[in-house]
C-alpha cells in the first residue's frame, strides 16, 4: 500500500508517519529528511538546497523527484510508502504518478491533515527532536518522561530545525497554500482522498488513519 500524508509544515506529518513506519512495517520517504541528511553530508543536492531550505521555499522538483525515485529503487517492492512532504506541486504530483508506474506500483491513498494554521506556528518553533534516533518531542505539548533524556533510545543529545523559526514557518506555509493545497483535486477525481483532524490529539489521528487504511 503506498499513500500520501497531505497538510501544512507542522500538521503532523512526519509524526503520523514514524507511527505507520513502527506499526506497519510501511516506509517513511520524507523529501525533507533526504534534503537534510544531503545538507549535512555537503554533497551536491545539499550545496543546492541549502538556502532555498533556510528561507522555506521549495527546492527543483527534478531535484526531489529524483531522491524519490533512487529510495523506491532501493526499497522492496512488498514494503508500502508514506510519502511525506512529497509531491508539494504539480510538477511532483505527475511525476510521482510516473516513478510509481516505472515501479509497478500506484497510490492508494491521500490522506490531508486538516489543521488551524495559527496553532501551527507554536507547534512547529517548540519541536525538537533526538539527534541519535530522531523522536519528535515539544516543549509544551511532549517532553521527554526524564527531561534531557530520550524515551526511545536514552541520548541525551536533541536538535532543532534551523527552518522551524517563525519568519520561516511563514513562508513554509504561503508556499503550501500556493502550490501544494491546489494539488488536492487532482486526487479528488480519483477518488482517493481522505481528511483527518490534525487538531486532534497524536493517538486519535493514529486512529483515524488506521480507520482509513483498514
Ligand atoms: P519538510 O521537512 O517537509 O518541512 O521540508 C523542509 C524543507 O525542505 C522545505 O521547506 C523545502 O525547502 C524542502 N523540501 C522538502 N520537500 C520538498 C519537496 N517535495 N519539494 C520542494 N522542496 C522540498
């Protein structure tokens, strides 16, 4: 099964899909994740995304397309994907339809996040994550159990985002309004999409999704 989680930075995305990953046996491809680690690394992709990253614009979709395409040929062909972040244009969109073909493989489901834009910018400038195996945490909203300490696998070492700054955010979002929410119709004529309450807490968007995927 191959899906789709749709909805602004901060909606719950990469959250959702860490959920999937651990209780399905599915595959996170987070276009945002590769962009980082390519970021980090300094290779080629990284020097280029760079500074589009740090003002919140979007990078080429050849660029992102092409990560797409050389995860899915890596990954096996019984394991299902949850595209996160991935298409965010119309350009993504048509050629996600094509990289899943040449993969024999089509999507099942899109599934958008509904969210209040405002309560965005505090969830999104309070996260934080662990540097060692990437659990999201927050300062309001999911503390570790011991402060300092991840509940996953003990470092003691977290990280933020150098976007998740509110300036930032900003132009995160009007760039999600102009060129990824109009891509929703094209997935409406097939019939695939469906809304979950991204306000609702972390559990009962699990179940939500779950009710959808079956
Ligand atoms: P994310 O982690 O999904 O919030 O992505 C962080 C940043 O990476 C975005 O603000 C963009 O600059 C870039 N990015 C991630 N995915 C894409 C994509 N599919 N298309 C264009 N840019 C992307």
């Amino acid at each position: 099964m191959d899906i789709i989680l749709l909805g602004p930075p901060g909606a719950g995305k990469g959250t959702q899909a860490q959920r999937l990953e651990q209780r399905r046996g599915m595959r996170q491809l987070s276009t945002g994740d590769m962009l980082r680690g390519a970021v980090k690394h300094g290779t080629p992709v990284g020097l280029k995304a760079k500074e589009v990253m740090d003002r919140g614009e979007l990078v080429s979709d050849e660029i992102v397309s092409e990560l797409i395409d050389a995860e899915l040929t890596a990954m096996g062909d019984d394991v299902g994907a949850i595209f996160d972040g991935y298409p965010r244009t119309a350009g993504q969109a048509e050629s996600l339809d094509r990289i899943l073909a040449s993969h024999g493989r089509a999507l099942d489901h899109v599934i958008e996040l509904e969210v209040d834009e405002d309560a965005l910018v505090e969830r999104i400038t309070g996260r934080f994550t662990c540097a060692q195996c990437g659990t999201g945490y927050h300062d309001t909203f999911k503390q570790p159990e011991v402060p300092g300490v991840c509940d996953k696998c003990g470092s003691t070492e977290f990280k933020r985002r150098p976007d998740d700054n509110e300036e930032t955010v900003r132009t995160r979002m009007a760039e999600y309004r102009a060129k990824t929410a109009p891509i929703l119709p094209i997935y409406e004529e097939r019939g695939i999409v469906s809304r979950v309450d991204g306000m609702a807490g972390i559990e009962d968007v699990t179940r939500a999704i779950d009710a959808i995927l079956g």
